[in-house]
C-alpha cells in the first residue's frame, strides 16, 4: 500500500456546498447594508434637509475650512454667497457647505 502525500490531502478535502456559500454571501452583504449603504444614506439625506433649509443670516462652515455668513441663497443654481469679512464675499455651491453653525460663532471667533 503506497500513501502519497497528494493523496492523503485528496482524502482529507470535504465535499463543497453551495449553500454555506450563500449564506456567507447573504452575511456580507446584509453586513454591507447595515456598516455602509445605510449611514450614508442617512448623511446624504441630512445634508440635502441642510441645503434646503439655508437662509439668509445663517451662519455656515465650509468643507475648505471658511467660517460665514450667508448674504444670499441662490435657488435655481445652487450658489450661496458668504460673507467672511465686512467687505469680502465669496460665492460657494450649496453642496460644499458641511454645517451650520450656531448664531454667534463668528463673534466668538
């Protein structure tokens, strides 16, 4: 009786089947759901309620680190002008404004 390597190993290999790999799959990807797709669908909505929201007066942070106020809310392109100094204004896309800020914080700056 000859034993080789190779075939103690092709001895000892079980049998595959289908559906542990899809349960592990099923796992995955409910992981995915609940880690991934889910909070950040819920930041993007967050954000879109934040754009609509935005008003003249509101004080805003911008994702580039600018600290304003907004002096005018454009609807139809999607523009904000802010105020960072008395004479400087600087016109932004509503969708690189990440929070608003509290009324005050610029005072407090």
């Amino acid at each position: 009786m000859s034993l080789t390597l190779g075939t103690v190993f092709a001895q000892a290999q079980p049998q595959g089947g289908g559906m542990e790999m899809l349960i592990m799959l099923a796992v995955f990807g409910l992981v995915f759901y609940f880690m991934i797709y889910r909070p950040q669908a819920k930041r993007v909505k967050e954000h879109k309620t934040l754009m609509s929201a935005l008003s003249k007066g509101d004080e805003v942070l911008t994702q580039g680190g600018l600290v304003g106020k907004v002096t005018k809310v454009s609807d139809e392109k999607d523009f904000v002008v802010i105020s960072i100094a008395e004479t400087t204004e600087v016109t932004v896309q509503k969708a690189s404004i990440s929070a608003v800020l509290p009324k005050g914080t610029m005072k407090s700056l």
